[in-house]
C-alpha cells in the first residue's frame, strides 16, 4: 500500500547569512555587492562576485579612519566606482548578474525608486535583489515616520543625485541617541540641536557635495505595504521572493526580491500576482487599537493603524487627555516568544519606563500635567 507523502515545511535558515543569501549557487550565478565595505556577504573565494562602491577602497580607509565601528584594515578592494549614482554606466560591461546584494544601502540612496528599477535592469531575468534594511524602531531613527509612496515618486521625478534638503532635516532633527529600544526603557537624547540642523540645511543648500544621512526610513511592515503601492502602479518589476522580519534582539529586517518582467502577460493578473507575493508576508495583528502590553518592564501603546507611529509627546497627551487608567490587570503582559511572534504585525512604540503603578493622578496646573511620570520618560 503506497502512502501519500506528506510535504515538509521549507526550514528557516537560521543564520543572518544563511537568510540573505538563501538559494544562490555560487556554482553557477555570479553576483554585485553595493557598498560591501569592510563586511562583504560573499567573499572572492566563495563565489563569482563584484564589489561596487561610490569611491575606491583607499578613500574609504581616509573616510572611515575615525569610525569605530569600521575595521579600516577590512575594507576590500572595489571592483567597480560609480560616484555619480549611475549604475548601468558603470556596469554595462558586467550585467546581467543573477544576484545583487545591498546591505544598509537603500535607506541612503536619493532617488531609491529609480535606484531598485536600474537595479533591476541590471539582473537577469528571475535574478534576485537582496536587500538588508535597517529597522527605524530600534535605531536612531526611531522618532521619524516611515517613508510614504509620495516620497518615492517625488524623488524619482526630480531624479535626484544629492538627499533633499527637506530629507537631511528629516534625518538629522528626528536623529536620537542611545534609542535602546529592545532595553528595558528609552531615555532618547536628540543627537544635534536646532542650530547645528539649520546650519547643516543651509549647508546642503549652498553645497554639491553628498551629505550622507538616511533618506529613507522602514520597518518590516511599511516597507510591505510600500512595496505593495509601487507594484499597483506599476512602478517596479519585482516579485517578494522570501521575507524575514526584524527579530528580537536585532535591528534589521531581510527581504529577497525577484524581478520577473510582465512580458506577454496580463497586466490584471501580473499585478494582482506581484500584489499577493508581498501580502504574503504581512502579519496581522491580535492586539486592539489603544492596547497596552508590557515586556521586559517597558509598556508599550497600540497606535492608531498602520498609518504612522506617535512619538513621545503625543504619547503623553494620550495617557492624560483620553483618561487612561491604568492597572496592573489592564496592561497583557508578554513573553519573549509571543511579543516577538505580534510585534512585526503591529504598529507599537516605546512609550516609558514601565513601574509598579495603580493608576495616573490627573491634575491640571497651568501648562504642566502632573502625573507620576517625568517627560523624561518619554523624551
């Protein structure tokens, strides 16, 4: 008696690695890596590979000479320059490549959704864009909103080369330190004050030279849902291959693209196709809207759908105007598994530190709302 068989579930690599570079035959495919400076995902001795970088590896080693976080004597030796952005120049001898990687790379780029369409022009056909994105909820760019469709179509239209003035503030206003966003509380600390911005802005202004900050800002949901609004307006020729949320503990999220071209195909059921790769991955989420959870003795607040995320401040008015009693049994406390299983799936910041609390007294004194809690808290 024959048994059918009984399929087994794909397992999930289990190494940042093993995830970004899932299914390449270093073989048979060859592949770029943007801007691997001193960390390049795939070595010369593991496969057929390109390095490509604004600039060569010694002037890297001048840029980053005060970077810590950079080991100068690491930097590998760039294949390819492409200062100007102009990345089908600076390849036409080299396409079609059957995989490209960028890791932290895209949240730079001016004008990223000519950037993923030139991208795309430079891979074969099925070839693959892997992309390492930084999570803006657990880094310095927690207080900013996550990039919006209109962003992208201004940029792409003004063909952009240099981040906009309106981008640098963006970046360097909402820029924090110290966001320990994963710890146990946040204490934010603005990186510059309002003078050193404006003097950067006018800066820009007067200036061709590149000001590096990041253009673009993610999180695992948004950037789904982003994607989602490029392919129904027929923007960009991708499919969502694999995606991998931002876990616990990490502040990155990994997303494998796969460009397959409409051809002959339906323009309805090529979109409604691209449409479902990305729904895929979207994760619902079980906790209602003005919930309150608690995990490793920090509270968070559901906001508002996936709209925006509230800062600090406006989470303050929350907790006192709307008339938030809080309790220990109001607040679902969760363990590691089961937040990191909803937080991909909702929209939740870091509100305060969390304390043994029975309620907010509410009183009003002038402009200042006394509660137990500082706006260090929040701020």
């Amino acid at each position: 008696m024959n048994r059918q068989q009984v399929p087994t579930a794909t397992p999930i690599p289990e190494t940042r690695k093993a995830k970004i570079l899932l299914g390449i035959d270093f073989t048979k495919e060859r592949g770029l890596e943007i801007g691997p400076l001193a960390n390049p995902l795939v070595l010369k001795t593991e496969g057929e590979i390109l390095y490509l970088d604004h600039t060569d590896a010694e002037s890297l080693k001048l840029k980053y000479a005060k970077a810590d976080c950079v080991e100068k004597n690491q930097i590998v030796q760039v294949d390819r320059i492409c200062p100007d952005g102009d990345l089908k120049t600076a390849l036409a001898n080299d396409a079609p490549f059957d995989y490209i990687l960028a890791s932290h790379v895209v949240e730079h780029v001016p004008d990223p959704l000519s950037w993923l369409n030139d991208l795309a022009s430079l891979l074969k056909e099925g070839g693959t864009l892997r992309l390492v994105i930084p999570d803006h909820r657990f880094t310095f760019d927690i207080l900013r909103r996550p990039t919006a469709l209109s962003e992208f179509i201004t940029y792409s239209a003004q063909k952009l080369k240099l981040l906009s003035s309106m981008a640098i503030a963006d970046s360097l206003f909402y820029s924090c330190l110290n966001p320990r966003a994963w710890g146990p509380d946040v204490s934010l600390t603005r990186t510059y004050d309002f003078h050193t911005v404006q003097q950067k802005i006018k800066s820009s202004l007067t200036s061709n030279d590149y000001i590096d900050e990041h253009n673009s800002v993610f999180d695992a949901s948004s950037f789904l849902r982003l994607m989602i609004d490029l392919c129904t307006e027929n923007l960009i020729p991708y499919f969502c291959r694999e995606f991998f949320d931002t876990q616990f503990g990490s502040v990155e999220f990994i997303v494998i693209l796969e460009k397959r071209s409409q051809c002959g195909l339906d323009r309805r059921l090529y979109r409604d196709s691209q449409i479902g790769s990305f729904k895929r991955f979207l994760k619902s989420s079980p906790l209602a809207n003005g919930e309150f959870i608690r995990h490793r003795d920090a509270l968070y607040l559901v906001a508002d759908g996936y709209k925006r995320y509230i800062s600090h401040i406006d989470v303050l008015h929350r907790l006192i105007f709307r008339g938030y009693n809080f309790s220990e049994a109001s607040v679902s406390v969760m363990e590691d598994i089961q937040f990191n299983q909803i937080m991909m799936g909702t929209p939740i910041y870091r509100t305060l530190k969390y304390t043994s609390f029975d309620g907010v007294e509410r009183s009003y004194d002038g402009d200042l709302m006394k509660t137990k809690f500082s706006l260090s808290d929040f701020y």
